[in-house]
C-alpha cells in the first residue's frame, strides 16, 4: 500500500516537472520571438534571435513556434535580399501555419511569398500566390490584407505594361483603403491610380488622382511622400502646357527634396523646373537649374538626366549666342546618346557593306579552291595508279589506251568545269555586291540623305541670315532623331543576309517605341525567314502607313499584325483615325509607292477605308 501510495506522488511529480519545463521552454520561445521583433529591420539580429526560436520550440514540438519563427526567419532573409531563402523559410511557415488551420497566418504567408517573388522579377509566381492570399482574405473579410495583396497585383500588372489590369487592382485597394478609413493608405492608392493614369496618357485623370494624394498626404503630416507626387504633377502639367502651374509644384518639390536630402529627386525637380523656365522664356533661371540637375547627376551617374540637361543646355546657350559652349554640350550629348554612330557620311557605310561582302565571298571563293585542290590531288592519284598499272602490264591493249584517254579527257573536263563555276560563282558575287551598293545608296539617298540635306539647308540658312527660328530648330532636331533612327534600321539591315519575321516585328517595336498606342504583334511560323531586301521593303511600307496614320488620318490607336506560315506573311496596319476615299488623294497619300513596293517583292496590297471607323491596308507577300 505504501509502495503504490508512493508510486502516485512521483507521477504527479514527473508530470508537473513536465509542465513546468515546457511552460518555462514556452516563456523563452515568447521571449526570444519578441526580441525578434524589438530588432526588426536588423536582419543578422533578426536572424539570430529566430533561429533560437525555433530550435527551442524544435525541442517541444511547438507548432506555431516553429511557423512564427520560419516566417520571421523569412523576413529577415528578405531584408538581406536573400530571396531564394526568404522563400524556403515563409514556405515552412505555410505549412506549418497549414497543419494549424490558422485561415489568417496562411493567407499572409502566401502574401509574404508573392511579396518576395515581386521583389526577385518572378511575376508569374507572384501572381499566383498573391491570387491565394487574396482569395483567403476575402474569406475572412480582411481588408487590409485584402489591400495590401491588390496594392501587390496593382504594380506587377504596372510593372508588366498592363495598365488596364493594374488600375483593376488599385481600385480594389482604394476601395478596401476607404472602408478601413486608413488614410497613409488612401494617399498610396490615390499615388498609384495617379501614376497607371500618366502611363495610359490620360493627363487630366492623372492631375486629378495625384492631386488627391497630396492633399491625403498633407492632412496626415506625410510631407516627405509628396516630393515625388509634387513632381509628377509638375511633369503632367508641362505636358499640358500649363508651365506656371508645373513652375509651382515643382518649385514646391524642391524645397521638400532639399528638407529631406533626396538628391536623386531633387535632380528631377530640378531638370523639370529648368524645362519649364525655358518654356516660359526665363532662359537665365533655366541655364541655372540644368546645371543643378547635371551637377547631381554625374554624382549619380544618371545617364539619362545627363544626355537630357546636356541637350537643352546646348539649345539654351545656342539662343545666347554661347555657340562654343553649346557646341560641346550637344558634343557630350551625342556622345551619351549613342557611342556607336561613328559612320559620318555615306562612303564610309557603303565601305563597310563592301568589306563585309567582300569578305564573305572571298570565304566561298576560299572553300571551292580548296575543293578543286582536293579534286587535282584525286586526279593526281588516279593517274598513278594508272602508271603503276601501264609499268606492270607493259604493253596494254588498246581498248586499255582508250579508257585511259577517255578517262583522262573526263578528268579534264571536270577541271574546266570546276574553272568555269568558280569564275561564275565570282561573277555572280560581284554581281550581289553591285546589286546591294545600288540598294543601299538607294536607301541612304531616299532617307538619310535627303534628312541630312534639309538640315543641312536649314542651319546654312539660319546662319547666313543670323535667325534663331525656334520652329526650324525643332524640326531640324526631329529630323535629326529621325536620321538617328533610320540609319539604325539600315545598318542592322545591312549587317543581316536575311532576318526572321519575329527580328523583323522586334525592330518595328523598337523603332515606333515613341508611340504609346501603337501595337506590333506577330503570330504563326514567326521563326520562317525572310532575304533583306524583302525586309526593307516591308518595313517602308509599315513606315508609310503609319507615317498616313499619324500626319493625315490623326489616328490614336495603330495595330500592326504581321501573321506568317508556310508559304506567305500576311501585314494588316489599321488605325481608328479619319478614312478617305482611295481615288481622292492616291497620289499625295504615297498609298501608290506603298503597293509599288509590295509588288515589287512578289506581293499584292489593298487598302480599304471608311470615313468614320478608319483604313485598314492588307499586304500579302509570298515566301515561297
């Protein structure tokens, strides 16, 4: 009796030893995780104090130890941009919070992981996880969570170039921002709506939201988020001319960037206000704020900022009459702008497709002197044998004789062939190189040349009659960009034998990329391949039709398709603009030079308008 007695009071012993041991291991567990979070921001503190954590909770088998120490190790990765970790351990919390059930810490671990996507460019993964996050959210009515993963998708999609998708989102997250009356929230999501608003070049709608922001900002004391709201708004309202308007905001911006030590903002506001002083004619007050913009920038090595203030110092000190000054900052301009363009008149580029195709075909000239060396040396070889064959047999009969001599007389006819086809192979290279100068002349005159000679005329004439023609100016720095442009399209012309239609569609894209709502899309065997020639064509027939497009139909949305398979390209240019009727203005429209060139290349084009809805031009091309 004793002995059992005594038996119950140790195990009521060994289980309160047990309790209080996991109690005491729970207190440090609690302890070591607030201390992760007192050093939150500290990612190596963070990291140590977590790991302690997590090895005690390890020791008890505390769940939601674990996933709340995995999560904060998460963070901590985050911070030291270790994305790749800062994945593994918010996908441990997943699980973990998983097995818990716990609807909340689920919902926010697919958030921390679509966060960490965003942050390391995996949109896709992003989007995927924040898609979770949110649908969890919405189950349990979180709006700030709700808000936060539509705030995440807003700018991906932002990111992306899908502006339409992004401004979805930024509504939602306005909307669950409102409902919880968050106001630092309200001004990000006015901020955000602002900025999609100024992609899709809709500039009332852009004033309107950011304006909104600013004011949020300034009934909460957020001053200091404003510098870039204050210049964006600037930069919307040089757009619309508005120069005082833009003149105040960015001033304004300004004295915030200075306040809070913001050099690379301060060099933004800068430049914009040195901008719209020189639209408004204080060119003094403008020189001034180009050269603050500048002198942060080298700081920063902004390239962009560097090439744009160097640019409109030039125009500055050329209106001044400062005409060394201006000559080397256009100098310092071109030279940031495109260190490539060393090709300064027309000989030099022709030079260069010369050598280039004249050292391609001396390579195929090359490699059949050295398959008529290999035949010599096999005629060489059979006549030894047959030698050798003579010496043993003596004296052969005369049928032998008279296969030798046949053979002898094949074996010489393949040497004149093998003459013949060389010297014609040669002739038809210098044919080709002919045939190319012809065209590539052709191009730099129609174009480049005629681009170089208005310019030309234009300065010659400013000069002799000591005008300052702002209107010239700026047409001759138009034709000047478009120069740059063409002879770009020309030398990566030149430099291909033959391209794929998806090169092809790239190097529209790249060429029109000034125009926001212009489309090139390309569909079908975009891989089939095309000679250069065709190439050049097509490209001056798209360059036509929207050239039509922009100048005469005022269009304000261009597609162009190209759709490819085995045997032919299909082009399709439509434009929503002002149609016409064909057998008007054919001539003053080059819709006539537009079908010369497809027929030119074995094609056929037809062009359909209407008064109301816009012209639709159809090119077909064969390819085979």
């Amino acid at each position: 009796m004793k002995t059992t007695v005594l038996a119950f009071f140790l195990s009521i012993l060994f289980s309160c030893s047990a309790i209080l041991a996991q109690s005491k291991a729970q207190l440090e567990i609690n302890q070591f995780i607030d201390k992760t979070k007192a050093v939150m921001g500290q990612p190596d503190s963070m990291l140590h104090y977590a790991d302690l954590a997590y090895q005690k909770a390890k020791t008890i088998n505390d769940t939601r130890g674990l996933a709340t120490a995995a999560k904060f190790k998460g963070v901590a990765n985050y911070l030291k941009s270790d994305f790749k970790s800062s994945v593994k351990h918010y996908q441990e919390a997943l699980k973990l919070f998983s097995s818990l059930k716990d609807t909340l810490e689920i919902a926010k671990a697919n958030l921390n992981i679509a966060t960490t996507y965003s942050a390391s460019g995996e949109h896709q993964y992003t989007i995927t996880y924040a898609l979770k996050a949110l649908r969890l959210f919405e189950k349990i009515k979180e709006e700030n969570g709700q808000g936060r993963v539509n705030n995440l998708l807003g700018m991906v999609y932002h990111e992306q170039a899908n502006y339409k998708q992004a401004m979805v989102y930024f509504k939602d997250y306005l909307q669950n921002a409102l409902n919880v009356k968050d106001l630092t929230e309200i001004a990000s999501a006015y901020n955000n709506m602002g900025s999609t608003f100024t992609a899709l070049n809709k500039i009332d709608s852009a004033i309107y939201y950011l304006q909104l922001a600013r004011q949020k900002n300034i009934e909460i004391n957020n001053l200091p988020a404003n510098a870039p709201v204050l210049i964006n708004l600037g930069e919307l309202f040089v757009k619309k001319r508005n120069h005082q308007q833009a003149i105040i905001h960015l001033n304004e911006a300004l004295i915030l960037t200075e306040k809070i030590g913001n050099q690379d903002l301060k060099m933004k506001a800068l430049y914009n206000l040195g901008y719209a002083h020189a639209q408004t004619g204080k060119l003094a007050q403008a020189e001034q704020e180009f050269k603050g913009a500048l002198q942060i920038a080298q700081n920063l090595n902004d390239k962009e900022i560097l090439y744009n203030s160097y640019a409109e110092l030039a125009k500055l000190q050329q209106q001044a009459g400062k005409y060394q000054e201006a000559y080397e900052h256009i100098h310092k301009a071109f030279m940031l702008k495109d260190s490539v363009l060393f090709l300064n008149n027309q000989k030099s580029l022709q030079e260069l497709q010369t050598q280039y195709e004249t050292s391609k075909k001396e390579q195929q000239i090359t490699n059949l002197n050295q398959k008529n060396l290999i035949q010599e040396l096999k005629i060489k070889q059979r006549n030894l044998y047959l030698f050798i064959a003579a010496v043993i047999l003596t004296l052969v009969i005369s049928g032998a004789y008279f296969i030798y001599q046949k053979r002898r007389a094949k074996e010489k006819q393949l040497i004149l062939k093998a003459r013949l086809e060389k010297q014609i192979l040669e002739e038809q290279a210098r044919q080709k190189m002919q045939s190319e100068k012809v065209r590539i002349s052709r191009e730099l005159h129609d174009h480049i040349g005629s681009y170089l000679t208005f310019i030309n005329n234009t300065m010659t004439g400013m000069v002799e009659n000591e005008t300052q023609d702002y209107d010239k100016i700026n047409q001759v720095k138009q034709l000047t960009t478009e120069t740059i442009k063409e002879l770009r399209k020309t030398v990566w012309l030149i430099n291909k034998e033959a391209v794929s239609v998806e090169e092809l569609a790239v190097k529209l894209r790249d060429f029109f990329k000034s125009i926001s709502f212009l489309t090139v899309t390309d569909e079908g065997q975009t891989a089939k391949i095309i000679d250069a020639t065709k190439a050049t064509e097509i490209f001056r027939i798209v360059q036509e039709a929207v050239n039509n497009a922009l100048k005469h139909a005022k269009a304000s949305l261009i597609d162009v398709k190209l759709e490819v398979n085995d045997t032919q390209l299909d082009i399709m240019i439509t434009d929503n603009g002002k149609g016409f009727k064909e057998a008007d203005i054919m001539a003053g429209f080059g819709l006539a030079n537009m079908k010369n060139r497809a027929a030119a290349i074995g094609g056929v084009l037809h062009i359909t308008s209407d008064l109301h809805t816009g012209t639709s031009i159809h090119a077909t091309i064969k390819l085979s």
